[in-house]
C-alpha cells in the first residue's frame, strides 16, 4: 500500500486509519465499481456510530481542530500509497466530515439523523462550492476539504431543522 521507504508498520498503520479501522476496505470485495462502492457511507455510518463516544463542548472542538490536520496528513499518506487522488477505500475525510456535521448539536435522533441524510446527500451530490474543493484541491488536504465543507453546511442544515421546522 505504502511506499517502501516506510516499515510494515507504518504502512499498516496509516491503512488502519485512513479506511476507518479497515472499514473502507469491505466493499472493494462487493463491488466491482471504482468510484461507487459504499465505502463513504460505511465511513460515515462509523462517525455515527462513534459519535456517543467523543467530548463534547470545548473538548470536541478540540478533537475536531485536531483531527483536521491529522486526518489531512494521513488521507495524503494513503492517496500517494493507493496511487491516486481521493481513493474510495480512504474513509477518514467522510468520519472528519460527518463528525463536522455533528459538532454542537444535541445527542438526539431528529438532529443527528438530519445532520447524517444531509451530509451524505451534500457529499454525494456535491453542489458548488463543495464540488470546486474537490476538483481544485490537491493532496491530503484536497480529500478532506469537500467532505468538511459538506459537513459544516450538513451542521447548518440540522440547526435549520431542529430549530425552525420542528
């Protein structure tokens, strides 16, 4: 997977996290499709999944402003070892993204549900300017970006919801 300029380790490592804990890995043995395997709602149903388990408050901010940079890194790391840009078995950037769409929001169905449906519909259907962050974007921080920005507009979606609709 990775260059072999790195030990085993690091190379297994950096595959563990960049797919979600190997989750990223499970359609490519369902599917025969590059693109459209399943793998980023998987990642997100994971952030879901995860989601009762994180800080919240200030904590959560924290995890968030350092999960950004470091899921960056390592979706760069993984995209240079698969040997292309935003491969779909790299998850890290749907967690970092639903966990966006998450942030400050109560830990009840109606929001969480809403924030989920809204950012796999933004991430999928990619509406400017998620979609100019996609094809203009390189690297790490290229893979990441979409799915942020899905997940701040996936945030605002649910606050709009919650507050306003129900």
């Amino acid at each position: 997977m990775v260059s072999q300029s790195r030990s085993p380790l690091a190379r297994k490592a950096t595959e563990f996290l960049a797919t979600g804990c190997f989750v990223g890995l499970l359609p490519q043995t369902l599917t025969p499709f590059k693109k459209c395997t399943g793998a980023g709602m998987l990642g997100s149903l994971l952030a879901l999944l995860a989601l009762p388990l994180l800080p919240t408050g200030w904590a959560y901010a924290a995890l968030l402003a350092a999960f950004f940079p470091f899921s960056a890194w390592i979706a760069g790391r993984a995209s240079a070892a698969y040997g292309g840009h935003d491969d779909p078995r790299i998850v890290i950037d749907e967690i970092l993204g639903f966990w966006t769409a998450a942030a400050f929001l109560p830990l009840e169905p109606v929001p969480i549900i809403t924030a989920f449906v809204a950012f796999r519909f933004l991430d999928t259907v990619k509406p400017w300017p998620i979609s100019f962050a996609e094809k203009n974007l390189q690297g790490g921080f290229g893979i990441i970006m979409d799915d942020f920005m899905a997940g701040i507009a996936a945030n605002v979606i649910a606050r709009f919801v919650t507050v306003f609709v129900l």
